[in-house]
C-alpha cells in the first residue's frame, strides 16, 4: 500500500515572518504599508493572513455552512441553493405579467414586482397564468401595501393556493421611509403592525423587510451598512413585540434585503456579519438556540457602483456582486437589469441579468459546493473586524435612542456623508478607478440628459446615486454643446523629448481627458520646428497638452509655451505634478497642470467652463 504523501512536501515551511522580512526586501525602499489596504470601514487590512492570525475567532466557526443548517434549506444538505430572482419594475400588469412568464420559463425561480409607484394594482392582471405554489413572488410595496397585500392573500386563496405555501417577500419598510422622505407614517406603522399578524402564519413568506440598500447605495460603508440595519431591525421587534408578537414570531417573520457591491470579499464577509450579529441580538430577546443560518437575506446588485456610461461593464460587475452574495450566503438573489438604473429594462438586459445566476449555477458549479468561504482565512479576518466595529457602530445609535432618533438628529446622514465625500474624492482623483467613467472612457460615446439625471444634495436625507455621477454629468454638459452645433472639443497632445516619458503622459492625458468626451490627437513634435508651425496654424484653440519628461519640460517649456501663444488662443496644459517642476516651467504661458493627483471632476469642469463658454 501506497503512503500518502502531502502536496508540497519538498517545499520547506515558511513562517509569516520570513514571508514578511523576504517582502520587505523585496519593497526595497517602498513602504509595507503599500501592501496593506486602508479600508472605508476604518480598519487596515493584511496582504494574507495565516491559520495562526485567526487562534482567537473561533466563533466564527458558526458562520460556516450556516444556510444549509438554516430552516430555508430544502432538499440536499450539501450544496447551496438560492432564489434566482427577475426584478420587474410594474407600469403595466399586461406587460409585466408577460416579463414575468417570460422569465420563469427562462431560468428564473422567482420574481420581485417593483409595485411601488403603481397606485392600484390588479393583481388578476399581473398574475394571470403563474402558478404561485411553484415560484417565489415578491413585492416592493408601496403606501397601500396593506391593501395590496390583503388583495394577493384573497388570489392565492381564489387560485386554491394555501398561505403556507406561498414563497418571497414582502418589502414594506416604514422605519427604512425615514431614509427617503425624512418622515414616519404612524398608519405604515399600523398597516405594518396588520400585515405581520398575517404573515407570522406562513412560514416561506416574510413581512418584515429591513432594507440596508438605501445606505449601501448614498455611499456608505460596510459597517454603516451592517449597523444601521440592525438598528432598524431593533425597532421592529421592539414594535412587534409591544404590540403583542412573540419575539420567536417576529423573528422568524423577518429578512434582511440588502445592496451588494464591488469590493468583492468584503461583501461576502458583509453578508455573513449580519447572520452572526442578528443572532446576537435575537439572543438578548431570549431566543438563545437561535442559529445565524436561520436568517433570511435576499441581496440585489446595488445602484451605487450602476455606470451609465460603458453600460454592459455593469454586466462585469454585476457578476462579481453576484458571487460575492452567493458566496456570503443569501437566500434569494436578485441581479438587475444592467440599464435598470437609468432606463426601462429591455428583453435583452432582463436575459442577461437572469443569466448572470443561472451560468453561476449550471456553469460555474456554485450550488454544488456547500460554502466556498468557509475557513478562508482571509474573509474570516475581515469579518472579524467587520464584527468588532458595525457593533460598536450599532451600540452607539442604540444609545441616542435608536435609529429613528439618531436620523432625526443627523447622525445617521452625517456618518454616511463623511465615508460618501472620500469616497467620491478618490473617484474624482482617479484614485479609484472606474471602468467607462472615470477612466478607459470613450470619449464619443452619447448619452442623454434623461439618462444622466442627478440627484441634489440635500442636507437631511440620504442620496441613493450612481457613483459615477459626477462624471456623466460631465459627458452630458459637453453632448450638449455638441447639440448646440459645436464641434467635439479635441486636445492636441504635443510630444516630445524622452520617448517613454512623453508617451506615458500622453497616455495618460488621453483617459483623463475621455473622461469629459474630449477626443484627443498625438503628435510627436520638435519644439520651434516647421512641423509644430503647421500642427498649431490647424489647431487654434480648445486645448494643447504638452507631453514630455520633467527634465525636457524645464528645458523647453519657457520658451515653447511662449512660442506656442503666438498662435493658439486656448487651454495650455502641461501634463505632469508642478512640485517636481522648477519655478520657470510653473510661471510661464500655460494655464494649468493635470497629474495623477489632479481632481480630475473639478479640472475637467473647469476646462469646460473655459471653453464652452
């Protein structure tokens, strides 16, 4: 008989010090920090980490395999299983009943009617020929949900279908109204209060909905985002229960919809957080066997990270959001339409996002795996501290309070506007990158007003917004001067000197520029020569960036920016950082600098308040 040999084995173990003294010498004069990641929750994170870095989170044992010990689990209790959801925002019953059959004979197992805007649904229309015992049906709900709710009740009875048989949810959140409006309906709170009296008796289908999303979505972080939801969802049990339910009801009559982004293991440590948290509080109602897993989380891809620009790399990250929710454990997952966010979905945006779960299932194998992340050493550590600090977060709302006296004071909106404004500094610096907005654009891409609606601020509530809404606003203003009957702007980048620093720049100043739909036009040029001559009796205004090494730029800048003036009435810029430059160069003929730490929003603005003028 064979001995078994483990993989590796000729390999010698390397301690983490080692590992650390090897890459610190490796870094050379570079910083370690540079490695590790300074996150918007507050805390820093490590490249890796090892079993040793986790010897005191052995609580977090309890998150592993959670969904398949919950009381949601149908079926194999090896593998994972969620709802595949079709969002479908209701005009119209007759076409969103045909959208709705349309999906479920196209692999979707579920569907959430955004009926919020609809002041009277006819729910005979909208739900002709689905079979309600066969698929999950949900609602967004609006004012009148407890009639709308009462109405699909008396359907599925007509349909012969039992309450306990009825799967999906029912998102009607008065508390999470405070977000949108500023105010509390005292009869949202009785027609809440008359709606869960109902759904306590149907075990698949929950009535009290706590949405984290408008957080998510105005730019919060992950804590924020963690915190405030269970602040809320404190207020609800503690309604409930007032009003006579038993805490084991209240509970089990209770899901979490929340928001997924981009930042791809801290949304599966997200998601797994809320289930250990929730239980600690569900705990301290006296329900000591409650498990995390018996929590219902349906996730949806979020409208923050959405692009209106370069719109099908939504599909790109609406497939990593979409892993991460999985990966974290939801019940029910709804991916949008990739253009749901500033346009009616069409037929082939519904496919695709339907698709982007069912190729996660039949494809990629994500259902037969019981839980991907458990005791990954990295997602354990960041939920770890993801723990510490959401809960210090929620017991200091807690202590003004609770959440609808903490809103009211500002506390809630002042917290999520400090991690908004760096977050949108870094997107307007181009610290972060976004693909098709503020970075790798197409610069002759059209987009609309209609599409590039911006919300204001204001000082009160939260702002649901795209991130990138800055920039399209940009993409709009210069589509509209095209309207007008002006050319596209177009910058003429002038390179020269040290080939790979003027080509570098020049790449450089071309995405920064797309940003703004500018188009832009190398040319390599010797300064004061016949060619430059020509290039500029071409080019007699809108913008010439000059392109070069910081070295050629103190040599030749003075007197070319002189030169060039001569004969060009417009924007001068050089691109490079003025601090590394000497005074000459900054004080000669030109009108500005861009660089990688320029505010590239408030540049470009700038740039179209000079020329569009």
């Amino acid at each position: 008989m064979q001995e078994s040999q483990s993989m590796f084995s000729e390999f010698d173990a390397l301690s983490k010090k080692d590992w650390l003294n090897r890459v610190k010498n490796d870094l050379q004069e570079k910083p370690y920090s540079t490695l590790q990641w300074s996150t918007y929750e507050g805390f820093t994170l490590e490249p890796y980490y090892t079993r040793r870095d986790l010897k005191n989170i052995e609580h977090l044992k309890s998150l592993h395999n959670a969904t398949l010990l919950s009381t949601h689990s149908e079926g194999s209790e090896s593998s994972r299983k969620w709802v595949n959801n079709q969002y479908i925002r209701v005009k119209n019953e007759k076409d969103a009943n045909a959208i709705a059959l349309e999906a479920l004979n196209s692999g979707a197992d579920g569907l959430f009617f955004d009926v919020s805007r609809l002041p009277d649904v006819r729910l005979p229309a909208l739900l002709e020929n689905i079979h309600l015992n066969h698929c999950s049906v949900s609602f967004f709900a609006g004012n009148d949900a407890e009639r709308l709710f009462s109405d699909y009740l008396q359907f599925a009875t007509d349909q012969g279908v039992k309450p306990e048989e009825l799967h999906g949810i029912f998102n009607f959140d008065p508390v999470g109204e405070i977000c949108n409006n500023g105010l509390i309906d005292s009869d949202h709170f009785q027609s809440f209060a008359a709606i869960n009296s109902e759904t306590a008796r149907m075990p698949h289908f929950y009535g009290i909905t706590i949405n984290t999303g408008p957080f998510h979505d105005s730019g919060a972080s992950a804590v924020q985002e963690i915190a405030f939801g269970l602040n809320i969802a404190v207020s609800y049990l503690d309604h409930l229960t007032e009003k006579g339910m038993s805490p084991a009801q209240a509970v089990e009559n209770l899901c979490i919809s929340v928001s997924v982004g981009t930042s791809y293991f801290m949304e599966i440590a997200k998601l797994r957080v809320i289930r250990f948290l929730f239980s600690r509080i569900v705990q301290a109602y006296g329900l000591e066997n409650y498990h995390p897993g018996e929590l219902y989380i349906h996730a949806r891809t979020d409208i923050w990270s959405g692009s209106l620009t370069d719109p099908y790399t939504n599909l790109l990250r609406h497939t990593t959001q979409a892993m991460s929710a999985i990966l974290g454990g939801c019940n029910a997952l709804t991916v949008l339409p990739f253009n749901a966010t500033y346009a009616d979905p069409t037929p082939f945006s519904r496919r695709m996002s339907r698709n982007v779960c069912s190729i996660l299932k039949e494809e990629a194998y994500f259902d037969k795996v019981a839980d991907a992340a458990a005791g990954s050493y990295y997602i354990d550590a960041i939920s770890d501290k993801l723990i510490d600090a959401s809960w210090n977060l929620f017991l200091q709302v807690e202590e003004k309070g609770g959440f609808s006296r903490a809103f009211q004071k500002g506390f809630i909106q002042e917290e999520v506007k400090k991690v908004r404004r760096k977050r949108l500094e870094d997107i307007a610096t181009r610290k972060q990158k976004l693909v098709g907005i503020n970075a790798y654009c197409n610069p002759e891409e059209q987009i609309t007003g209609k599409e590039a609606a911006y919300m204001p601020e204001h000082a009160q509530l939260l702002l649901p917004q795209r991130r990138g809404a800055g920039f399209e606003q940009l993409r709009f203003r210069t589509e509209a001067h095209i309207a007008n009957g002006n050319p596209r702007p177009q910058a003429l980048l002038l390179m020269f000197g040290d080939p790979a620093m003027r080509r570098a720049r020049a790449a450089f100043a071309a995405d920064f520029l797309h940003c703004a739909g500018f188009t832009t036009k190398e040319e390599t040029i010797v300064p004061q020569s016949a060619r430059l001559n020509t290039l500029l009796g071409e080019h007699k205004n809108g913008i010439i960036v000059f392109c070069a090494a910081d070295a050629d730029y103190e040599t030749h800048i003075p007197e070319l920016a002189d030169y060039t003036r001569r004969f060009f009435d417009g924007l001068l810029i050089v691109a490079g950082r003025p601090g590394t430059l000497k005074e000459q160069v900054k004080h000669s003929a030109i009108d500005g600098f861009i660089n990688l730490h320029s505010d590239a929003l408030d540049v470009l603005n700038e740039f179209q308040d000079k020329l569009f003028v």
